[in-house]
C-alpha cells in the first residue's frame, strides 16, 4: 500500500460498529430514514406558517411552544429511559410522531388549513422528541462495542450532517413544487419505514438496578451529574459555545449587509457543510484519546470562525469561515458524545443523556435571542464577531476552571474503565443467554 493510500485509508469513518453490530445497522438505518423525512417537515412547517399569516411573528411563535414540552419531557424522557425497554420506549414514541406527522397532512389537506393545530403538534412533538431522544441516545452504548463508541458517533454524525445538508434542499423543491402536504405525505412515509426497523431489534431491558422514573430518580441522576465536573464542563462549553456563537436568527440580514441575497441558502447550509466533510473524512477522530482536549480545541474553532464570519466583507469568505465553524462544532460533537457515552454508567444513561438534550437544544433557542437583540443594538455583523469573542472567552474561562476535562483520557479516566467493565460483562451474559 502507498504512503497517499494509506493516508487516505485513516481518513475514512471506521465501518466497524457497522459491520460489527445487526443492531446498529438497524438503528442507523431507521435514524437515517427518519432524518431526512423530519428536514421536510421542519422546513414545510415555517413555509406553511408564512403561507397562512404572513406574519414573522407567528413563525416565530412556533419554536416558543416547543421549547417548554421539549425541556419538561426531556428530563422526564431520560428518567423513562432508565426504568424501561429503550427500545419499546423509542418504538412507541416513534409511532406517536408518526401519528402527529399524519395530522399535519391531514390539516394540510383541508380546504382551509388551520393554524392552531400547527402549533399544538408542533407542542405534541417536542413533547415526544423529548422522550424519545435520551432513549435512543442511550441506546447506542448498548449496542456497541465500548472501544467502538468514538467510531459509531461517527458514522451517525454522518448522516445526520448529510441529512441536514440534503433535507432542507430538498423541502425547498417540494414544498414549492407540490405544497407542504407532499411533504408531510413524505414523512409519514419515512416514519413508518423506520417503525419497521425498529421493530425488528432485540429488546434493550433496563439495568437490573435501574429506578422507578420519580422525582427523586431525576434527582439522583442530576446529582451524578454534579459530582463530574469533567460532565459538567462539557454541558457548560456546548452552551456557551450556542449562546454566544450562534447567530441564524440574523442570516437574512447578514445576506443583506454583504449585498447578496442569493447566498442566503448557502449560509443556512455552510455550517452543515462543514460537518459533512469532518464525518465524511472522520477515520482519525476515532483514534483520539484525549477527548477533554480535543473538545476545548474544536469550542475554540467554532467561536474563532464566528469571530471571523463577522468580520469578514466578502461572503464567500463568510462561507468559508462558516464551513470551518461547522467542522470544528462536529468535532466537538463527537469529543462530547464520547466523553459522555464511553464514562456514564448504563443505570444513569437515559437521565444524563436527559441533561445532554437540554445542553444542546436551550443553548441555541437563547443564542437566537441573544445575536438578534445585539444586532438590534450594535448591527448585525458586530453581533456575530462579538459573539465569536464572547464564545472564545468563556471556553477560555471554562476550561481554566475545570482541570478535569483537560486532563480527560479515555485510555485511564476511571469512569471510562469502570463502565467498560460493566459493558464487557452485559455483552457476555447477552451471549450466554443466547447460547
């Protein structure tokens, strides 16, 4: 093998949970489905909206009543995730968003659409994403060997960035060529193939210890959670990192002051951009042990290209610096996820990956608020490289106040030994029992 092909080979995502685990392959499948059917919605949702009112304000007013359901039911989801099959808990909420996308299709399908119904699915949907999510988050330990977890988070990273990149390009040709009702028709669609999927996997029980979902089992998990300062330093970077840095909301007025409305789907998309080629190029991320450290750079990356899209008065360099953000915020996705997969015991994963839904679903909702009120102050693209700054410097504070992270190593952190132990003696009494 030449040195250039040998390069070329570490590049590549390790296909070993792939070819390793039938469950898996399922559950990648069903998530991939499912991806790109719920990018027809999220984009059909808004148009819809627009279409009905006309109204900023009442689009606007669709993310607000999905914000409360998403944050109650996402730490209740991680308690539920705990104390239950993952895998029943995922099939039955997915069938109940099949449901809630067949609702949009049939309001869609009425001689006048009505607009609360929107909202209300929209509320009913947050709601069961909240559930669903820590379930099947956590489904992943279970289903993958421990030392193939950097790898797995990978090749989902993959998708879902292509999923991101394709699905609102795609809602946007069907939506104006057959109307938001082809879309939801076509997520229906979606839902159901990857109910099937899901279906055919092995049941995923509870840890024999796990809690009953209570108040107090939420409690515990929280306080878990405290007790890792390492955790909570990965919880604090990714929401400071979307508070400050995270500036969609002032896209339409950035394509405005850089004279180039036409780019404004290229800026939507530049980050996931980005991303896509990380994932597409990510063989060596699984290769990387100190996960503390590779989270601090990538943090540092993403607010620095912030910085930069800001300043920058060309927008294709704009474009560029946001590709270079996309690409720095999926190697800090896949340093958080492994930190939190590979050292979480399998008892306490539904409800920690509770409070991980909730470090990466709040932060953005506020850095919208955040880059259109500065922009209202300072204008828009002041907004974006202060806000780059800003994300510098708190990650910059972060990191000098919990030593811990840094010093993270996947290879000796004993949280990570402890749950590989217990994850090597899962696998070979799920082998015994087969035999």
């Amino acid at each position: 093998m030449t040195a250039a092909a040998h390069f070329f080979r570490k590049l590549i995502p390790d296909l070993t949970p792939w070819r390793a685990s039938r469950e898996f392959r399922l559950l990648w499948t069903s998530g991939c489905v499912t991806a790109f059917g719920s990018f027809l919605t999220y984009i059909a949702v808004p148009i819809q909206i627009k279409q009905l009112t006309g109204s900023t304000l009442a689009v606007g007013l669709a993310g607000a009543f999905e914000l409360v359901p998403l944050v109650v039911f996402g730490l209740w989801g991680g308690a539920l995730a705990d104390a239950l099959d993952r895998r029943r808990l995922v099939l039955l909420s997915e069938a109940g968003l099949t449901l809630m996308a067949v609702l949009l299709l049939a309001n869609s399908l009425l001689p006048h659409p009505m607009l609360w119904p929107i909202y209300l699915v929209g509320a009913l949907t947050a709601a069961l994403d909240g559930i669903q999510r820590p379930a099947l988050d956590s489904m992943f330990p279970r289903v993958v060997a421990h030392d193939q977890l950097p790898a797995a988070f990978t090749l989902v990273s993959l998708y879902r960035n292509a999923a991101s990149v394709a699905g609102p390009a795609l809602a946007g040709v069907v939506v104006a060529v057959a109307g938001a009702r082809s879309a939801y028709a076509l997520d229906v669609l979606t839902f159901l193939a990857s109910l099937a999927l899901i279906a055919r996997m092995r049941p995923i029980p509870p840890a024999e210890s796990a809690d009953r979902p209570s108040l107090r089992s939420l409690g515990q998990g929280l306080a878990y959670a405290w007790s890792r300062k390492d955790l909570l330093g990965t919880y604090a970077i990714d929401t400071v990192a979307m508070l400050f840095a995270f500036p969609v909301a002032v896209f339409p007025f950035l394509a405005d002051s850089l004279d180039a409305e036409w780019a404004l789907g290229l800026l939507y998309a530049a980050t996931a951009v980005g991303a896509l080629l990380v994932s597409a190029t990510g063989g060596w991320l699984s290769r990387v042990h100190r996960h503390g450290r590779m989270l601090l750079f990538a943090a540092l990356g993403w607010g620095g290209s912030m910085a930069l899209a800001g300043l920058a008065g060309n927008v294709w360099l704009v474009l560029l610096c946001l590709a270079l953000a996309g690409a720095a915020d999926q190697i800090s996705g896949v340093a958080r996820s492994t930190i939190w997969n590979q050292s979480i015991p399998d008892e306490l994963r539904g409800r920690l990956a509770g409070v991980e839904l909730l470090s990466y679903s709040v932060g953005p909702q506020l850095g919208q608020v955040r880059a259109g009120g500065m922009a209202a102050l300072v204008g828009t693209r002041a907004s974006i490289w202060t806000g780059g700054v800003m994300c510098v410097l708190g990650v910059l504070a972060l990191t000098a106040s919990i030593p811990k992270l840094l010093a993270w190593d996947s290879r000796t952190d004993p949280h990570v030994l402890a749950v590989r132990a217990q994850h090597e003696k899962q696998q070979a009494e799920a082998a015994a029992a087969e035999v």
